[in-house]
C-alpha cells in the first residue's frame, strides 16, 4: 500500500484524540468522532478506507457495518463502491425475520442480528467497526455472517487497542487489518 497510504494515516492520527478515564475510571478513550468532525478528515478516512478494501479485499460484494459505529463508515464505502451495505445490531432492533448469534462478555452475554433477506450463501463481506479492543464483537460478527451462509473475506477496523489482544479471539483463517494501532 506504501508510503503516501501511509503518510495519509498519519495525517488522519493526528486528527484522533484521546479521553483518560472515559467512560471510567483508567480507561483511555480514542475517539474516532473527533477526526471524523473535521471535513477533510472525515474525506480522507473515507479514502483510505475505500483504498485498503479495494486493494486487500477486490472480489468483495458487502461492507457489513457494526453496530453502531461501523455504520458511520459502511454506508459511504459500500455506495461508493456499489455494493452492499450490511448492518449488524444488537437484538431486537431489526425488522422482520433476523438471524441471531448469542456470545459471551466478561460481564454477561449478548446478541448480535442481521435480516435474514440480506444474506445468500457464499456472500463475500468485508466486516468493518471503528475499533477493536478485546475482539469479542467482531469475532461475534464473524461467527454470524458465517453461520449465516456468508463467506467473511476479513475485518478492517480503524483503530487497533493492542494491548487488549483482541485479535487472540479472532479466527487465525480471518485476516484483521488494523488502520492505527495503540499500545
């Protein structure tokens, strides 16, 4: 992808910026909504997105967006791409027949759901989400899309929280590109 891909993320680092103790107490907070504010930010994440898809995933035909700021991103690169746009949310907050995936939290459990009519088999999705920390909804995703009859060509998320090691819980057959990564 080379240097001017990579001088373009570090225009777009720059942008970023970071919240200790949010939402608690020693979490440190890399908010994505701060680049994305700004016009030319928000355009050239947008490129650099679209670029990365196009060169790691070239035979894919959906962007599955997580819920909820994956969608922020899925819509404009699957219409600029003309593809599909695939949302996956939290339980019962699609319309008509879902196909569900229930997994475990440190904390509890949950639910993720996609609509039933947007998936055929052998559909090659790209998944994307703005972050991925300890990789629990992501692999989620990746296990709905592929119960689902989907085939997940990989996962693109913008910011990587490395010392979480989130990528240990994704399937080692499931690439994960990382835009930016954080210790």
């Amino acid at each position: 992808m080379g240097t001017e891909y990579e001088k373009k993320i570090a225009e777009l680092v720059k942008k970023i910026k970071n919240f200790p103790n949010f939402p608690k107490q020693g979490i440190l907070f890399w908010d994505i909504f701060s680049a994305i504010s700004d016009g030319a930010a928000c355009k050239l994440l947008q490129g650099l997105l679209i670029e990365t898809i196009r060169y790691k995933y070239p035979d894919v035909e959906a962007v599955v967006g997580l819920e909820s700021r994956g969608f922020l991103f899925s819509f404009s690169i699957a219409a600029e791409m003309g593809i599909g746009c695939l949302p996956v949310r939290k339980k019962g907050k699609l319309p008509g027949e879902v196909i569900s995936y229930k997994y475990d939290l440190e904390y509890g459990s949950d639910t993720l759901e996609i609509q039933k009519n947007s998936m055929k088999p052998g559909l090659k999705c790209v998944i994307i989400d703005d972050l991925i920390a300890t990789g629990g909804s992501l692999n989620a995703a990746i296990q709905l899309l592929q119960n689902s009859g989907a085939e997940v060509l990989g996962c693109l998320v913008i910011i990587e929280l490395e010392s979480l090691n989130g990528r240990k819980n994704i399937p080692k057959n499931i690439p994960v590109h990382s835009m930016i990564k954080y210790d």
